[in-house]
C-alpha cells in the first residue's frame, strides 16, 4: 500500500515537514508493510521557502532583517542558480509577534524589500515570492521604501513606510527605485484574490487577524486607497492585490505575476508523480473550515489526488462546522486531531503526538476494513 503524506504546516505546531514526518510514522505504526512518500506542502505562506528548497535542491540562506515592528530577525531565503525564493512570513511573519504586542498601524515590509535586494546582489534574475503569513498591512510600502522608493508628505518631509505615517502621503518619489528590478522576473505565489481595498480587501478581510479593530481596518483601508492612488491606482483592483496585507499590490505594480501559492509548490516537489500508483492521501492543516477551499494546500491535494482517483484524508487541529464542505471537493473523510476538551496551549504542544495518533487510527481502521472484506 501507497501512502502520500502531503499537509501544510498546523500553524503555532507543527511545520509542514514536521506535520509530514508525523503523518508517517503513526501510518508506519499501523502499517509497516506500508510504503510512505513524505511531501511537505505550502500554499505560499509559511514553509514556503523549506518546501520549494528541497523540491529544487537549492541552497538555504539566511540573513538579519527587520521582522515587521522594525527588530531584527533571522530569515531564511533560498537560490538555485539564478532564481530566488523568498517567503513573507521569514521576514514579517505574524506568528513571530505575540499578539499583545501587533501593532499594524507601526508595521511594515521593510524586511522583505530586505530579502530582495539581497537576492538581486546575489545575482537573481528570477524571485518567487511567498505570500501569506504576514503581520503587516502596509501595502508593500515597506518593501518599496527598502527598494528605494521614497514617500513624501505635502511639505516633501519623507515619511515612514508604515500606515500611521502613510496617513500623511501626497506623493510618491520612484527615482530611486533599484534600476535591477526592470532586469529580472517577479513571481508572486499567492493563495487570495482579494483586492487592495473596500469590503473584501485587505484591511477588511485580513486586519482583523493582525489586531485591528473596526477603527483600525477603516484607517488601513484610507491609506492603502491613498498608497495606490499615489503610485498604481490601475493594480489595486486585481486579484491578489490585497494578499499580505497589500504586498501582492506593491509586486504587481513592480511588474509581478500572480500565480496561486499550491502550485507552484505543487510543480516543484514533484506531487503529481508522488500521487501515481498511490493507494491514499493523507493532507491537512492547523484549522480547517470552508475557506481551505479558497487556495488553501489540503484543497489543491484533494484536487490532485481526485485526478488520479485516489482518495484522501484531510486532518485538522480544529474542524469548523462549515468544513463538511470539503467533502464535496474531492476530500473522502475529515478528522479532528484534538482530543475533545484539550486546552489550545495543550493541543498546539502536542500536535504531533495528536497527528501521529490520529493517523494511525485511520489506518489501523483501513486494515481492519481489508480484513473484514
């Protein structure tokens, strides 16, 4: 029996190779005759970078930047030959913020801009940029400012690439502009199609997540408008332009393409020749609901493994009602990895002990089924 292993990470728990590993050893547990194929997955958000390094055998960097509050953070970055991948979440992941501490007025992409200059001295000609994750909401303003844009109130005072100073914008210098960026290709992995502003954009829909209130997300919102008017009015309205909190606006209007985040991981560790010959799917993420659909990496598995007619198993540290959903989209069955009644603290610590478990179960109930019949 063929099993492929093939989850994004569970967030605050496990990373995707981790989440992989765990998969498989509580398959091996119930099955030991079992051949078990690990493929670690992200859909552009965090594990981007881990998964398309070891799906293109490229060299892992690493370099200091500004996480989104302005300290520094130890991100890591990934080239082979002269294509460059970066993910947002190294840099300005919001998982690296205690929420008591999120403050998305002050926070910007400085350090991604960071990782980009870094890549181009490097002597890329080819990034692929991992977007999801992030804590800020600047409209990529940080990752221009550190390109070489520059930002001006009506008095030519430049201004800080966050949101509180971008209040006061009223024009926008490119002059500066790293000249290197007309001279290479931009890929922007991308999971949303969200655009820049209004009801379904950035601020509305993904603030919250990063600590802004209803008084915040209506200020956010002015600003990105104000941001995109100064520079490129036009890109605000394309899909995944309000990825990463207005990140996706910037690249496009840098010249990027959007492709979704799943397939191009997808493409570069192989999955579809994994899934040949396989007998199960095993895929799953930290919290599943109904929007794990919209881009999400179990959704892309269970679109794959539904081409080769083999079924999957979508696991979950937590199953929201309107999850059944999935159901209808290629996914055979759902479980919660959770014991009933375990504290979050708990669950997200013992994540992999739970996943283990979990699938070994399933397996074991597989076994039990083949005996039967």
């Amino acid at each position: 029996m063929k099993v492929v292993c093939a989850p994004d990470s569970f967030k605050e728990s496990m990373t995707a190779a981790h989440a992989a590993a765990a998969m498989a050893a509580g398959v091996r547990a119930a099955r030991p005759d079992a051949i078990v194929v690990e493929v670690p997955l992200s859909d552009g958000g965090e594990g981007f970078v881990a998964a398309l390094a070891a799906g293109l055998g490229a060299d892992l960097r690493h370099l200091t930047v500004p996480d989104a509050l302005g300290r520094p953070t130890r991100a890591a970055w990934a080239l082979a030959g002269d294509l460059a991948v970066i993910e947002v979440a190294q840099a300005v992941g919001l998982e690296s913020i205690a929420p008591a501490e999120r403050d998305v007025r002050q926070a910007t992409t400085v350090g991604v801009g960071e990782l980009i200059g870094a890549a181009l001295d490097a002597g890329a000609r080819r990034l692929v940029i991992g977007l999801g994750g992030s804590a800020t909401n600047d409209g990529g303003a940080g990752l221009l400012h550190a390109l070489g844009v520059r930002f001006r109130a009506a008095d030519g005072t430049k201004l800080a690439p966050t949101p509180a100073a971008l209040a006061h914008l009223t024009s926008v210098d490119t002059t500066g502009l790293d000249p290197r960026l007309a001279e290479v290709t931009l890929e922007a992995a991308c999971d949303v199609t969200h655009p820049l502003c209004g009801p379904d954009g950035a601020s509305a829909v993904f603030g919250p997540q990063k600590g802004a209130d209803a008084g915040d997300v209506a200020f956010l919102d002015g600003v990105l408008a104000r941001v995109s008017a100064a520079l490129a009015p036009a890109e605000a309205h394309r899909p995944g332009a309000g990825a990463a909190g207005g990140l996706g606006w910037a690249l496009l209007a840098l010249g990027a393409t959007v492709r979704p985040g799943f397939d191009v991981v997808a493409d570069a560790v192989g999955l579809d020749a994994a899934l040949t010959d396989a007998d199960l799917v095993l895929t799953g993420e930290g919290s599943v609901d109904a929007q794990t659909l919209a881009g999400k990496a179990p959704a892309g598995v269970a679109r794959l493994a539904a081409a080769h007619g083999v079924p999957v198993v979508l696991f979950g540290g937590r199953l929201a009602p309107d999850a059944a959903a999935l159901l209808g989209a290629g996914v055979h069955r759902l479980v919660c990895i959770t014991p009933e009644g375990t504290a979050l603290a708990t669950a997200l610590a013992r994540g992999p002990e739970h996943l283990a478990a979990a699938a070994a179960e399933v397996m074991s109930g597989i076994a039990g089924d083949a005996a039967q019949s």
